[in-house]
C-alpha cells in the first residue's frame, strides 16, 4: 500500500532496533544489563513521594478535562517561580509553554521558526534534531564534535555553518554524552549568534537558539550548568529553552514538560501544540504545580537521586578506567551530568571466537550484548559515523549492582577477540 514519502523515508530509531535484539535474548530468558534506554525503572528510581500523592489527590478531585493550551496557569506560575530561584531566569506565565514532556516542545519550537529548505544547525553526537529536520524537509547540518572537547561544539566548529541559518540547537547537559558546557565556550557561542543576527536585515527571520536543558538540575560535583541568556541578555529575544520534570524528577511518563522564551514564538508554539493536542494531562499539571515551589521537598529528592546516578555513572567510569590501565582499547568521559557515561570501546577490526570480523561500532555493540550480557547504544545513533567506536551509557534503568556485576562480564568478552 503505497503511503506518503515522509513515511518510506524517515528513519527508524537505532535505540528500537538495539531493543528488538535484548528483548529477543531477554524472551530466551537472558539477564541484559540494559544502559540503552534514556529512562529510568521506576522500580528504582520512583517519582517523589509527594508528587504522587499530588496527582492521585488530583484525580481524586476530578482534574480531567482539557488543560488550557498553554498549560494551567498555576503551573506556568509555579514554573516562573522554579526558574528564577534555580537558574536565575526571569519569565513570565505569558513566556511559559506546558507539554506532554519536551518532545512536542522541541518539535513546535521547529514548526514556529523553520521552513522548508531552511538551515538548521546542531552537533553529532546529538539527540534527533536530525529526525525533526527530516520530518520538516530542513537542511540539518551535522556538525561533527571531538572527544577532546567532551564532544561539545565549539564555536569555531560551529561557525562555518551558521550564515543564513534559521536555528541552532544545543543542548547541555547533552544527550547522549553527559557531558556539559563550559562558561567560556558557551559565551563564545552566544556572541557567534549575537554577531550573526546583526547582519540579518528587517525583513529577514533571525538566527533562533534552541537550547535544551532538561537535566540541568542533574549536575556532578563542581560542574554548573551555564544558559545563553544569563551568559548574554541580548538574546532573550532568540533563545527558546525546553526544559521540564521528566528527568530532574524521574518523570518521564508523567509527561510535563515546559518550554519558554520569547512570547511572540511561544504563542506560535502554543497553536502548533494545541493543534497537535500534546496538552501534558491536567491532573499532572496540578499536582506539578504545587510540588516545584516546595523547595524542601526538592532539594532532597533531588540529592537523593543525583547521589545515586552519579555513584552508577562513577562505578561505570571507574571500572572502565580500570580496564583501560590494564592494557584494553576503551576509554571513558569523567560525568559530569544527566544520566550519561561517554564510553571508548575501540574493538572494530577485531575477530570473535566463532570468526566473525567487527565491522563497526554495531557490531561491537551486539557483541557486547551477545558475550557481557550488556548494552549500550552506538554514537552513530545520534548523527556519527558508524566507524567512530563512541557509545551512550545510560544508567538509569540499571541498579548500581548490575553495573558493577557487568564490568567483569565485559573485560572477559573483550579478552576473546583477536
């Protein structure tokens, strides 16, 4: 049955296809370590006790119908509040836009400012700006980053790129990388987008800065999370950050997110949501909305989980540390945020006991999956090359001891291959 052409042509997701394959060993009753999935088991990493309790007292209370479409004002209130207690960030409710989780906010944020054919320009590794490019017929230009920079892009790497383009997105700290910006460079980018949007023209659409920050409130030891408009507050104009609960609260399928800058985009943004009908549910709302402001009750939520994602994230690092001074090919990024561990496994070329060659960093992925009982997800996911032996590992759908159970299944399959 013959279906539209951005049907046959869009991509599949890397991380469905990597799922397909611990599913099958998982279904012939195998363990997996499973460090694919940006998520948490909520066996292990549950939502806050009160917010629970707030969205059971929600329903209770019969907060089910349609929420506004730019999400309830006691939320975008609260979340104005949020904001400039952590970050510093004056917006108002008007500024706010909620979500059913940032995705819908990422993809009305390219709705509002890029057309067809447009430029819009972002790192590899990233997470699916190449996807929402494809889905909008942009031009997206991959902007290949470098381990010595934690593969965060610089502004020098960025800069060839930029002319004429409709949107730049980033994001710190990054999916896939857990890697962060710091102040320097990302002021260097700021005054890369301030510089171009001075030689835009009346009637020309300016350089619009997508910037994501949904895990910045999970940041490791002295690490700080930085945001263009603090660093340079001539871009509040330009800047649209996408930002919510799901990773800061281990939330992912309550689906609150929230979007907010400049309120002519946000509007726009808000009749392409409410199109979509990506409202977040009403009851979640209400019962976000009264948590957020509890500082107390955050703050130790949330060092509770930051202690327990970094000492997953540490035991990771650590035991791949340990595997590089004992003379093994592989390497790894200190965490710095999110629930990410950047991981060297630089094994392609090598053979298997049963004689197969690894061709790329896949097939060293299924190996490991096959042998260590382990997975992770190739950078070539997120916009690399296939030859470029990087991955993610995420931690939080793993308790710390099947990380630590894992690392000595790993040097033993990496030991087979000749």
């Amino acid at each position: 049955m013959k279906v539209s052409a951005l049907a046959e042509n869009l991509r599949g997701s890397e991380i469905i296809k990597i799922a397909g394959e611990i599913n099958e060993l998982k279904r012939q009753g195998q363990n997996i370590a499973n460090l694919t999935i940006g998520d948490y088991d909520s066996n292990i990493y549950p939502i806050p006790a009160e917010l629970k309790q707030g969205i059971v007292d929600a329903y209770a209370d019969n907060q089910t119908n349609y929420p506004p479409a730019d999400g309830v004002l006691l939320l975008r209130e609260s979340v104005s509040v949020f904001l400039n207690k952590r970050l510093g960030l004056d917006y108002k409710p008007n500024q706010i836009l909620i979500s059913g989780g940032s995705r819908p906010l990422i993809y009305s944020t390219y709705l509002a400012v890029v057309d067809e054919g447009d430029k819009v320009v972002f790192p590899a590794p990233s997470w699916n700006n190449n996807h929402y490019c494809d889905l909008l017929k942009a031009e997206g230009v991959m902007v290949q980053t470098k381990p010595e920079n934690n593969f965060m892009p610089t502004a020098d790497e960025l800069r060839p790129h930029i002319k004429g383009a409709a949107l730049l997105a980033l994001c710190s700290p990054l999916n896939p990388t857990g890697t962060m910006f710091h102040k320097k460079d990302l002021e260097e980018i700021c005054d890369m987008v301030i510089a171009e949007n001075k030689t835009r023209i009346a009637d020309q659409k300016p350089l619009y800065f997508l910037y994501d920050q949904i895990y910045s409130q999970l940041t490791f030891g002295d690490n700080q999370h930085f945001d263009p408009v603090t660093l340079r507050p001539e871009l509040k104009d330009y800047v649209i950050f996408i930002d919510g609960a799901s990773k800061c609260f281990a939330a992912t399928g309550v689906r609150v997110g929230w979007g907010f800058g400049p309120a002519g985009v946000i509007d726009n943004m808000k009749a392409i949501v409410g199109h979509m009908g990506a409202w977040s549910p009403k009851a979640e709302q209400v019962a976000m909305a009264k948590y957020i402001v509890e500082d107390d009750k955050v703050n130790g939520y949330l060092d509770t989980l930051k202690s327990r994602v970094q000492a997953s994230l540490n035991a990771l690092h650590n035991g791949f540390q340990e595997l590089k001074a004992d003379g093994f090919n592989v390497d790894s990024i200190a965490p710095m945020g999110a629930i990410y561990l950047t991981l060297k496994i630089d094994y392609s070329s090598k053979t298997t006991p049963d004689g197969t060659v690894l061709k790329d960093s896949a097939d060293i992925n299924f190996y490991l999956i096959k042998e260590a009982k382990i997975a992770f997800v190739p950078f070539s996911a997120f916009g690399t090359d296939d030859s470029v032996n990087w991955f993610r590992a995420s931690v939080g759908a793993c308790t710390l001891e099947d990380i630590e159970q894992a690392i000595p299944r790993i040097r033993v399959a990496l030991s087979k291959l000749v």
